[in-house]
C-alpha cells in the first residue's frame, strides 16, 4: 500500500469517528434522537438556505407535525371578532346563546356594529412568519404560584397573559408585575391600567352590550349577576373573543366535555394560536391537592374545580398532552 493511499484510509476512518460520535452525542442529548437528529439538521440547513415557520427555537406548528394536534388545530379560525368574521352560523349562534340560556337577545349584528363603533376593528395577531418569534406567558390564577419565585420568568415573556381577578401587587416575586394581556368577562371585570389590553369573552349578547356600556354610559349595572357599569379600560386596547373559535374550542379540543370550556382553557387555546412559544403557569392543583387562587389565605376557598360546568379532569388532560407534545410548557410551582 502507498502512503498517500493508507493516509487516505485514516482520514476517512477519522472522519467516520467523527460522524459517528456526533450522531450519537445527539442520539444522547435529546430524547427522540433520530427525529431530533433529522430536526435540527433541517433547522440547520433552513438556516443557511431558507427559513423556518418562526424565529423561535420551536415553533407552534412545525413541518412534521403531531397527528393528535394536527387534527385539532385549525389556524384559519381567528380567535378575535372583527366587523368581517363577526357573523355567526346560525348554529353557533344558536349554541352559544345557549350557554347562559339569554331571554331575549338584542338584535346580534345591530349590537356588533355598534361595538365596532366604540372599540376598533382591526386584524391582530396573525402574521405567524419566519421572523416572528412570540414567547407568551398565560398566568394561571393557581394556589400553586405561592412561592414559586416565577415572576423574573413570567415578566421575560413578549405577551403575559392573565384572567379574571388576578392581582399582581404584591404578588410580583410568584406572579410577575407586568400584564400586556388581561381576559374577563363582565361577572369578572376589573379595573385594568391605560397599557393592558381587555379580551372581552362573550356569553351572550348582553356582554357585548355591556362593554359598550361600560366604557361609555354606564347604563348597564346587572346580567344575571351585579356587573361594574364602568371599567377603567383603554377602548382603544379592547379585543373580543371570537364566539366562533370558543365554539371551536369546545369542539375540536374538549370535544364536547363539559357544558363549556374554562376561562383558563380559553386563555390557553387564545394562546397557542396567536403565539410561536407557549409557557403556562399557575394550572392545576397545589402541592397539597388544593384548587384555590394564589390571592386567597384559605387553601380550602374557591373550589373552582368542581363547579360542574367546566370538565376541569379533561381540560387538564388535554393539557398535559400539549406539553408531552412540546406544544407548551407547565410550570407546575409548589
Ligand atoms: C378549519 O376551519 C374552517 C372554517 O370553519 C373550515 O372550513 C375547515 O374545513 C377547517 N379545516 C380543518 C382541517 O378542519
Ligand atoms: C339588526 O341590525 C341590523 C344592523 O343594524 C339591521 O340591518 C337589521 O335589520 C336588524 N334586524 C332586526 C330584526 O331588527
Ligand atoms: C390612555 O391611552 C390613550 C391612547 O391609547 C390616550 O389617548 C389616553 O389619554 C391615555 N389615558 C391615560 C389616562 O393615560
Ligand atoms: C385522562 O387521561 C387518562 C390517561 O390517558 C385517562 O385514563 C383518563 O380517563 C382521562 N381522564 C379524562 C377525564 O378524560
């Protein structure tokens, strides 16, 4: 054998090392190596030759998708109502007034119009594109965030994502201190700053009305419950929860358990479609086992769980199986 030839054998021989330690450094470091392997190749090669569904590490959607998700997910259903996509199907009007079994409704779209007229109607959120890389925070109103020290992580997120009565002062260290994004509807309204952004979610014609009301002449003072006639709100930060999508959200992800989907079940689906990475917190129980709100001294106050409307077992189910799938991350607190 001639010398250039045999040192031509151990290069190669070298070079067969080398490939075969990295495949298996990679083989070890993630857990579903050769998908992993292949994954980041492309990512790879999508970096020097084109780019991938977001800026993100991963995104919401990806190329090879999970089959379980990809038969829930539908992306060309807004999550927010503007004039356009505000006429419902006659069945999903029908359900949704439904759900809090409305009298006698106004006249829908007369209502909408008005609205529109008050709060402004614009397409948001839906520019999903190679250069967007969204992180969202979707604050749960958990017991489990007591001593959690997230609020540093919460507070690093581009949206933060809150519901209902959640208070952040004194709560910063566990909860964070900023709010872009707060979700109620108008049994759980509350006062929120000039910054934050109000998701109005809807039951019922009346909610629609209210908002109008509550941010204009504060005629409105009860539904089926007392309601604040005003809120301190910016009506030009004023987004309506699509009654589409949260049929959708029932159907395609609870399919059909419960009488509807929660407040926080809502958030979450809100934001797994307007977001390219998803961390959730302040889900679920305690260490204890405790339902309780992180605000509350009393770990045995407000079992929301059990109120019979929400499948809360499913709904939490549906959850986990988002972050097995690397859909979202829980942090799961103390
Ligand atoms: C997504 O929703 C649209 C609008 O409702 C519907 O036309 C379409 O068939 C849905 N796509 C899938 C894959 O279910
Ligand atoms: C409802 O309001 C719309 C828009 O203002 C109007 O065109 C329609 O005639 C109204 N329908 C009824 C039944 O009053
Ligand atoms: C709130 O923001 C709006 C603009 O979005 C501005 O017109 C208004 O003056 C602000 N109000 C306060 C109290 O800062
Ligand atoms: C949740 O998932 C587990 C395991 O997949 C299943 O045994 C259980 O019945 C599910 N619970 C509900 C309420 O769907």
């Amino acid at each position: 054998m001639s010398l250039p030839r045999r040192r031509r054998i151990r290069t190669f021989f070298l070079l067969l090392c080398i490939i075969t330690f990295t495949t298996f450094l990679f083989s070890y470091t993630f857990r579903d190596p050769s998908l992993y392997f292949f994954k980041y190749a492309f990512r790879l090669s999508d970096n020097f030759f084109s780019k991938g569904l977001c800026a993100c590490r991963q995104c919401m959607t990806e190329l090879e998708d999970d089959a379980w998700f990809v038969e829930r997910f539908n992306q060309s259903i807004h999550p927010l109502m503007t004039r356009e996509n505000s006429v419902l199907s006659d069945e999903t009007f029908k359900w949704w007034q439904w759900l809090q079994s409305e009298k006698k409704p106004a006249n829908y779209s007369g209502v909408v119009e008005e609205l529109f007229q008050v709060i402004p109607d614009e397409v948001r959120y839906m520019d999903t594109g190679p250069d967007r890389c969204r992180t969202c925070a979707v604050v749960g109103n958990s017991g489990n965030l007591k001593g959690s020290q997230y609020g540093g992580l919460i507070d690093s997120s581009d949206f933060i994502i809150r519901m209902n009565q959640a208070p952040t002062n004194g709560f910063e260290e566990d909860v964070g201190a900023r709010t872009t994004h707060h979700i109620m509807y108008p049994e759980s309204a509350i006062d929120l700053d000039n910054t934050t952004i109000l998701v109005l979610i809807p039951f019922k014609t009346l909610d629609l009305q209210w908002m109008i009301s509550a941010l204009t002449t504060g005629t409105i003072k009860h539904t089926y419950l007392p309601v604040p006639a005003r809120i301190k709100a910016n009506k030009d930060k004023v987004l309506i929860y699509n009654p589409t999508f949260f049929k959708y959200v029932y159907e395609s992800w609870l399919e059909g358990h419960g009488r509807y989907p929660s407040t926080g079940f809502l958030t979450l689906l809100f934001a797994i479609h307007i977001c390219d990475e998803v961390n959730l917190f302040g889900f679920g129980a305690d260490q204890y086992g405790n339902w309780h709100h992180y605000w509350e001294k009393n770990h045995l106050a407000g079992a929301f769980r059990f109120t019979g409307v929400h499948d809360g077992s499913y709904e939490y189910n549906v959850t986990l199986l988002l972050a097995d799938k690397h859909k979202i991350r829980m942090f799961k607190g103390r």
